[in-house]
C-alpha cells in the first residue's frame, strides 16, 4: 500500500498523560500536514510541513502540541499533558507541492481522552 | 475571516434520485476548491476546481466551480446506498491561508434502497 499511513489507529489515554501520533506521508510527497477533526465538524489545519521545515502553524495548536519532520520523511505529533478537549481524530495528509496540488488523507488516529 | 458553508447540512434521498451539493466560500486569494468523501475514515478526494465554469466528471459524480458568485455544486445522478457519505468541500487560499485547506462542516448524504 503506498497511501498515507497513521499509527497508532486508535489511542485511548488517562487525562494528563502525553501522547505520540506517526505519519508516514506517500513517498514522494514533500508537503505533510496535521488536520483534527471532531464529531460532526470538517477537518481544522494544525500545521505543515515542506520537507522538514515547519512553515505554518495554527493558532489551534497550543503550546501542549508539537510536532517534527525531523528527515523530512515521516512525521510526529505530540501532545503533553491531554486534557479531554483533546479527544478527537488526528489526521495527517501529504502533498506534492507544484502549484496547485491534492492533498491524499491518511486513515486517521482516534485519540480518547478519559 | 476565511470560511466555507455547505448547505444542506444532511440530506435523505432514495436509490435513484439525483442530489446537488452546495459550497460557498470566503477566502484571501482564492487558489483551489476541493470535494472530499468521508466514509467512517479519512476523507478520499473526489474533485479539485480551480477554473470557472468547467465541470470535473467522475462516473456519476460531477462538479463546477463559479469564482464570480463563490460556490461550487457537486452533483450525483443515480444515487446508490454506496454514495451514503459526508462530503466535505474544502477551500485553499494564498497568502495567510496557503498550504492549509478550510473544511466546511460537510453535508451528510443517506441514500436509502
């Protein structure tokens, strides 16, 4: 399979614990992105990648939020000390960027926050 | 601030019929405007639109883009119980917004045998 893929698929976590998610983008996709999606409501941008550069960041993603693109490869988000706000699906989606580009979703990881 | 409305926000229709999909959008420097299928996962393209008035086909599903008035329509002929989805219409901007997407909320399609 040569999609986007997400790891873990399902996360379930005890409030104030931190929490790693992985994406591996489509291999020769140099933009990476982190969406979060909550019942009922469309994807909200986190960040982006090109390469291993972290050009863009929304104002959703708190000081609690990291992520990496340390290769330019495969990516990590992290989240520290969740909260029940958190729970929600982290989706990743990589492009290539030439002009207008499509962006190719991965299967998500559902986070639940207890 | 940038935004995208699709309407209506759910609809039931019958194996057969034919449905239209609604987006409307505010965006800086508009750049492209996309339709995705939301399933139980993530969502899967169906259609990006960056020029108005030429319509995008894919077997049933069609769509046209209308930069004057700031919508786009998806339409599905002959809808089929495998159609029962949400779609999502997503906007991309220059600028502020380049290189993310702006979802709208999505319209949830049932499509009953």
């Amino acid at each position: 399979d040569t999609g986007v893929s997400q790891d873990p698929r399902h996360k379930i976590t005890k409030r104030g614990q931190n929490v790693t998610f992985r994406c591996d983008p489509i291999s020769e996709h140099n933009r990476l992105y982190w969406y979060r999606q909550t019942l009922g409501q469309g994807p909200e941008f986190l960040t982006y990648f090109q390469n291993e550069a972290q050009l863009e960041k929304s104002r959703l993603l708190s000081d609690r939020f990291s992520a990496e693109r340390p290769k330019g490869s495969f990516s990590t988000l992290e989240i520290q000390r969740t909260e029940q706000g958190d729970s929600a699906m982290y989706l990743c989606a990589s492009s290539y960027r030439t002009g207008v580009e499509t962006q190719y979703f991965g299967p998500g990881t559902r986070l639940l926050v207890l | 601030e940038d935004k995208v409305v699709q309407s209506p926000l759910s609809l039931v229709v019958h194996e057969g019929d034919t449905v239209t999909l609604n987006c409307s959008y505010e965006v800086t420097n508009f750049r492209s405007l996309l339709w995705y299928k939301q399933e139980k996962k993530a969502p899967t393209f169906l259609f990006m639109l960056t020029s108005s008035g030429i319509e995008k086909k894919s077997g049933r599903l069609s769509s046209i883009l209308d930069k004057k008035e700031l919508f786009s329509i998806l339409n599905i002929t002959a809808t089929q119980t495998g159609d029962s989805a949400v779609y999502l219409c997503a906007v991309e901007g220059y600028g502020g917004s380049q290189g993310n997407l702006i979802f709208g909320k999505g319209t949830k399609l049932s499509v009953k045998p």
